[in-house]
C-alpha cells in the first residue's frame, strides 16, 4: 500500500526527519511516495545503509517525487 508524504513546503531539516520518522512507521509491505521540492541527496546514503530502495522522478513544475520501498521487495508498479 501507498503512504504519501508532501515535504515540499518545509525547510530542511523538517524534511528529512519526517521522512525518517514516516519509515520507521512503514510496514514492510508498503510504499512511501514523497513529493520534495528538491532533491534529497543526504537522505540517499541513509536509505542505503537502512536497507531501502529508491527512484526519483523530477517535475519541472513541482520538483520531484520519490518512491522508497524495502530491498527485499518489489518496486511499486511503474517505478521498477
């Protein structure tokens, strides 16, 4: 299941810590679906190291959205 998350409108390090705070609440057969309105470098390095996968889709309007999934799963649909 989808659980979507808009930080688009915070200021750093808001971002980042509700992401964090919204992956340790994650069910291990769900998906977080992130609208940023950059891109989260810092946060790519720890998605690694806490065993999660990722894709990032830019919007030349919005910015960007990121799909954050558990390695051990499949991509969502239409982010593989």
């Amino acid at each position: 299941m989808e659980h979507r998350l808009d930080v688009s409108g915070l200021e750093p390090p808001e971002p980042l810590e509700l992401i964090l705070d919204a992956l340790a609440d994650l069910p291990e057969s769900d998906w977080l679906h992130v609208k940023h309105r950059r891109e989260p470098y810092p946060l790519y390095g720890m998605l690694r190291n806490m065993g999660y996968l990722w894709r990032t889709r830019a919007d030349d309007i919005d910015g960007f959205e990121i799909m954050i999934w558990p390695e051990h799963r499949r991509p969502p649909q239409g982010w593989g």
